[in-house]
C-alpha cells in the first residue's frame, strides 16, 4: 500500500511540473485583430499553461490587445494573467513589444520580467526574460524576435552564447521567432553547452499561397533548452491556417504557426 501511494504522489509530482510552453508570432498583434480574431486565438492557447508571443505591436493597442486575449482566456475556465514588454530599444530597426500569458494555477511568475540590457545595442529587439515556478521548479523564458533573414538575424544571436554565462543561476529557455533555422552554425556555442532545439527541419512561417499542397516556407520559430536540467515532450506545431477557407485569411491573423512542448524538469 505504501509503495502504492509513493508511486502515486510520484506521477502526481511528475505531472504537476510538467509545462505546457507554445509560443507564437502573431503578426503586428494590436488594434487591428478583431474581437472575432482574439476569441479565435485564445480558443487555440486555452489549453496551454504558459504563452509567449512574440510581435506585439509597440503602439496602435499592442498591450491593450495582450489584455483583451487574456480577458478571452479568462472566460474559458482557468484563471489567467499577463505581462506585456516596454517597447524595444531598437532605433534603427522595428521596434516591438513581447507578451507572456499564463495559467495562474499551473505556474507562478517570479519577480519582474526584464529587457536583455546588457545586448540591447547588438540585438535590435532584444530579449524579454521572465522567470516562472511550476511546483518548485523555475525556469527563465527568453522571448526573442530576430531581425528579417535579409538583414542577417545571426549576426545578433551570436551573443546568445554569452547568456548563460550572464546569469548563470537561470534554468534558461531561448525561445521565439528567429528567422534563422536551427542548423544554422552561428547555434553551434550554445548547442556545445548542452543546448537543444525542440525542433529540426520544421518550417515554421507561412506562405503567400499554397503550392502543391505546401503552405509553409522557411525554418524559423524554435524553443531552445537545456539537455542537462530539462527533457521535452509531444513537440508539435499547429497548422492553425487549415481552418480558414484560404491562406489569406489565415494569415489575417498571422504570417506563423504556433509552435508547442511540454517541458519537464529533471
């Protein structure tokens, strides 16, 4: 009988530090999605316990936007909350917002959440670090949106590799839209350091039409963990378009698809 209930609070134990993490780029989210548009995405997050997204816009209702979603999710059930980023450092490039959502009874979030201040001349729209408890267990997610692949995103993740060093006392996730694919060697450093990508070979963007039953184009989107304090599990991305009757109205609400894992800690 003992063994018995051991082996129960065990799986119990395993299951409630468990994190179901998706991230998303939700193109220029502010005062142009809809209401209609905000009940769809939050039907499509409601089953998560952490969201973060990524393109939020830094005026035209950006965070009043962020707000709005969590209100939808707040009808679906759970009790959700939300911090939005101050708007980007960036001046030669798009400044942008970050936004992290999440279930109040499944994570809790620890401190402040934080702009990366030490890169934020070398990386345009710098990180937005906010660190989490799941039953004892905290983790720190970098929120990341790189510069376009015309303008050579490597050039600023190359100071990812110097991240963990910074703070080294953070179980740290790099996740988010990095327009540049996994395979890329400007990964190498922080994969020598134990770091692995969720996903290999995943396109994750849209395209402007189908072709030949092939609607996404490039390798862009990923979540970045370390091996040595995390495992994953059911990685997947959602092909939210295949609900639309085509990829233009689809792509009203986004150029990206979701991309989700669940994340155990060791």
């Amino acid at each position: 009988m003992k063994i018995f209930l051991v082996l129960i609070l065990f799986i119990t134990n395993q299951f409630y530090s468990q994190v179901k993490l998706i991230s998303w780029n939700i193109e220029n989210l502010g005062s142009s999605k809809s209401p209609t548009d905000l009940v769809y995405m939050a039907n499509l997050l409601k089953d998560y316990d952490v969201v973060a997204l990524q393109e939020v816009v830094a005026g035209n209702g950006g965070a009043q936007a962020v707000a709005k979603l969590a209100d939808e999710l707040n009808r679906k059930g759970s009790k959700w909350d939300y911090v939005v980023s101050n708007p980007t450092s960036s001046s030669a490039y798009k400044t942008e917002r970050y936004a992290f959502i999440w279930k109040t009874n499944k994570v809790k979030k620890i401190g402040e959440a934080w702009l990366e201040k030490k890169y934020h001349l070398e990386i345009d729209r710098e990180p937005y670090y906010c660190t989490f408890d799941c039953n004892g267990k905290q983790f720190t997610i970098a929120n990341f949106h790189a510069i376009t692949k015309s303008r050579q995103p490597e050039t600023e993740i190359k100071y990812f590799k110097f991240l963990p060093e910074q703070y080294p006392k953070l179980n740290l996730l790099f996740v988010g839209d990095f327009n540049c694919p996994q395979s890329h060697s400007v990964f190498n450093p922080l994969k020598k350091m134990g770091y692995v990508s969720v996903f290999v070979n995943q396109k994750t963007s849209l395209k402007k039409e189908c072709t030949n039953e092939e609607c996404l184009v490039s390798e862009f989107d990923n979540i970045w963990y370390n091996s040595s304090k995390i495992t994953i599990s059911n990685p997947k991305v959602i092909h939210f378009y295949s609900s639309f009757a085509t990829l233009k109205e689809a792509r009203e609400i986004s150029d990206h698809i979701p991309i989700t894992t669940e994340i155990i800690f060791k």
